[in-house]
C-alpha cells in the first residue's frame, strides 16, 4: 500500500491512500460471498443464490459501497499504522464518497485522500522573566467583627419596646395588603390591582432596608404600636416576579407589636455557645488565622492567574477539533454533575435543542484552557519539572483518610492528582521566574456588579434559572413580594 502525507492546517494530517489491485479484487468478492451467505432471496436457499441474481437484486453500487466502506476503513487503519501516526480522534475521509463508488473498478488500484488528526505542535514563544500585575488582597480585621456581629444578631433576644417609635434595627410584627398603584392614564375609578401575596396577618418584619423592596421598612420608620399608616413602594427591576419588576405599590400597614434585639455580650461565654473554642480570644485568633490565609490564597490566585494570562500571549499552537470537541464535552459534563449536585433535573436542561447553542459558547473558553494546558506542558517538557510516584500516593492517601465513606476510584483519582501536582510545580515554577508586580485590591479588575462570567459560569447560571421552580406557600409568597435580592 502506497501512502504519500501532507501537512494540513488545524493539526492534521493528510493522507493519499493507494490500495493495490489484488487488495480491492479480494475485498469486492469478500463482500459478494458474505451476502450470498445472509441475504434471503425467494426462490434460493440460503448461500445458494447464483451471483448474477444476487447483483441484479441488490445492485452493484450497493455492492460496491460496502465493499469502499470496507477498504477505506482498513485502508486508513493500515496507513497510520503504516507510517507510525500517532492519530487522535476519527480520521476524515476527504474524497467524495459519490467520486470513489464511480470510479471504483475491483481488480484496478483504488486512490483517496483521508485526514487524521495528531498532537498539535507547541511554540512557546517565551515563558521565562514574564512581566504582569496582579491585586493584592489584604486582611481586613473587620471580617472578624462581622462575623461575630452575625453571630449575636442571629443569637439575639427579642425584647418588646413600649414608650417609642419604629427605628432601624427593630423587629415589627405587623398587619399588611399591598396593591399596585394605578399608572398616569389609568381608569381612576377602576379597583386597584391586588399584589399577589402581597397581604398578611401577624408577619415578622426586621427593619432592615437592604433586604425588602425600596420604601417598604423606611416608611415604617417613625410609626407607634397601633397605628395604621399608607406607605408607598417600588419593586426594584429586575425582580424574581416580572410581572412585579419596576412597578410602584400602596401598601396599608398596622403595626400590631415592636420588638428590639437584645445582643449577647461578647465574652468567653460567648464563644463556647457558636464555637468549639474556649474563649473569645481563641476564637477571634481562629477568625484572623482563617482570614489572613484566606487574603493569601486570593492573592496567591491573582498572580497565578494574571501569569497564565501573560504566558498564554506566548503560546502559538493549531489546535485540532478532536482536542477543542473533547474540551467542550469536558466542560459540558462538569456543567451538568454541578446542576445535579443542585438537585436539576439535568435531562430536561440539556435538550436537543440547546446542546449546540450551549457547545458553540464554549468553544471560545474551551480553545483558551487548551492553551493554557498546552502551554504549561510544554514548559515542564523543557525543565524537565515532573512529579514523584512518592508525592502522587502521598495525596492520594489523604484525600482518601478525607473521605473514607466514599466510593472514589483510586486510578482515576491518581491521574487528577497526578495532573493537579504538576500543574503546581510548573506555575510555582514559572512564578520563581517571572516578575507578578502586586497592586493595590481594585486598580485592575472592573467594578463587582460588572465582572463577566466565563462562558461555564454563565451556562450554569442560565440553565438554572431556567429549570421550573416549585410552586411557592403563602407564606413564601408572601415573603417573596415583600423581600427583595440583597443588593439591589
């Protein structure tokens, strides 16, 4: 067999395949016996029925189509074996199909072109003395004061109030209804339209603004026990209900009860109650500890992060669409174990339909991460950066004393390992020899209401919210109209 190979774009490999004479004579009366023996006739007993019947019954370019498909697949089998390719993925056939039955003769050489695709080349342009910026994130002494200020609210006592007025941070117990406000136009003599679950009896109110529609608590501010007041309301746009979204509302509110919260001190007493510590000073060590780490990581990420980016400017590679479609499965599949883990159902997320939208979203970030993985390997062919067995089973082993109730496969959990401790060595690697300048937290990344999500995070975010919630109580309802995001 004759193979002649080309270079072809997308890291492939072209093939011009000739097979021999005798080779497409044998496959062609290979196949004609083969039929004799399985194809039912009536008239003929099996294996019996005469070759020209057999051809004038079925057709000689149906008979010739097996006999291509036969030659083409041994035939590329053959050559990459032949010329030691080592091929990924299914090979291409590039000659017309229509092209090859027509000028296929059994007994004469046969000629087509296949395409297979390989392990593409890496060109790391540079990856040493790399230059970038990344945030620094510091310790902030009041995330530890937030904590335990949480940790009072939620152990607080509700104390009645007499002899004065609503203020922030009191617990109400009220009476409500609430409608939608006619807009300017507006059949004035019309009823007004009630909000759904906009009315309840006895409901608990904490007057905290942030976390109810705009104009709700702070009209309640001021009122005394008894006292039934109109307060006007605007649901915030967007909002969970749209049919609520942007429109302003009238509710009646009674104020039945007024509650304080009356905070536990901050003592040793304390910090045995919320904590398995003994006194409060280990516990806002601990607190401190777990935050000062926490910044070091985030910090630790950023330069990580910003360095992969810089050295992926560097990195000049053909991907190949077996390695970019394998990626985009790769993704799609976390995608779907993380809704899962969430309770959707994930069958009736990933229909027919949105299959293809969702992988043609991902193939840009699909095409970055196999640069990046590239990249990185590239750098510990050349550095020669590997990882021992010994430093493989010693994670492995604790990761298994971590959880030992679960049923995890051991070689697979070998290979992530495996890839993770590299991926480390390679980056600490690449750190120790590039210059991450550590700026102030802020200066780089955009504001937090408009950072963008990876093209995997905006695929969860949507197939979750588009996943059929379960119909609400009243009393979630009720809660719904009256809360708003926190946030907003």
């Amino acid at each position: 067999m004759k193979v002649t190979q080309e270079k072809l774009p997308a890291s492939q490999i072209g093939l011009e395949i000739e097979i021999t004479p005798d080779i497409t004579k044998q496959t062609y009366e290979q196949v004609i016996r083969n039929l004799t023996s399985t194809t039912n006739i009536p008239g003929f007993r099996k294996g019996k029925v005469p070759r020209q019947i057999l051809l004038q019954r079925l057709g000689v370019t149906r008979i010739k189509a097996a006999a291509l498909e036969e030659l083409i697949q041994d035939g590329i089998e053959k050559a990459v074996k032949q010329e030691a390719i080592q091929a990924i993925g299914q090979p291409q056939l590039r000659t017309s199909f229509e092209e090859l039955i027509n000028n296929y003769e059994p007994g004469k050489p046969l000629t087509f072109a296949a395409a297979v695709d390989v392990e593409p080349e890496v060109n790391l342009v540079q990856y040493t003395g790399l230059q970038a910026k990344a945030e620094e994130i510091k310790y902030d002494p009041t995330q530890v004061e937030n904590v335990l200020d949480k940790e009072r609210q939620e152990m607080a006592t509700l104390i009645p109030v007499e002899g004065r007025a609503a203020q922030i941070g009191d617990v109400a117990v009220v009476d409500f209804k609430g409608v939608i406000t006619k807009a300017e136009g507006e059949d004035e003599t019309a009823e007004p339209t009630p909000i759904p679950g906009g009315e309840a009896t006895d409901f608990q109110v904490e007057l905290q603004e942030d976390k109810f529609i705009p104009g709700f608590v702070s009209g309640m501010i001021g009122m005394n026990p008894g006292e039934t007041k109109e307060i006007s309301a605007q649901f915030p746009d967007p909002y969970a209900n749209e049919e609520l979204a942007g429109k302003p509302a009238l509710f009646t509110v009674t104020l039945k009860e007024l509650k304080e919260k009356e905070l536990p001190e901050l003592n040793d007493d304390f910090a045995q109650e919320v904590s398995d510590f003994n006194t409060l000073d280990e516990l806002r060590g601990s607190l401190e500890e777990r935050y000062q780490k926490e910044a070091e990581e985030k910090t630790k990420n950023n330069q990580q992060e910003a360095l992969l980016a810089e050295l992926l400017k560097h990195v000049e590679v053909d991907l190949p669409q077996t390695l970019i479609e394998q990626e985009v499965d790769a993704m799609l599949t976390q995608t779907a174990v993380r809704l899962s883990q969430q309770g959707l159902d994930v069958k009736k997320l990933f229909t027919q339909d949105i299959i293809p939208q969702l992988r043609e979203r991902s193939r840009g970030e699909a095409i970055e991460r196999l640069k990046r993985s590239l990249g990185l390997r590239e750098v510990s062919k050349r550095e020669s950066i590997e990882v021992t067995p010994e430093e493989i089973q010693a994670r492995v082993t604790e990761l298994l004393q971590q959880y030992p109730d679960q049923d995890i496969d051991e070689d697979r959990l070998h290979s992530v390992v495996e890839n993770e401790l590299l991926t480390e060595k390679i980056i600490d690697w690449l750190l120790e020899h590039s210059s991450i300048e550590l700026v102030p937290e802020g200066s780089l990344s955009a504001a937090p209401e408009t950072e963008s999500l990876s093209a995997t995070e905006e695929t969860e975010v949507e197939l979750a919210q588009s996943q059929t919630t379960e119909p609400q109580t009243e009393e979630q309802s009720t809660a719904a109209t009256t809360e708003s995001t926190e946030g907003q």
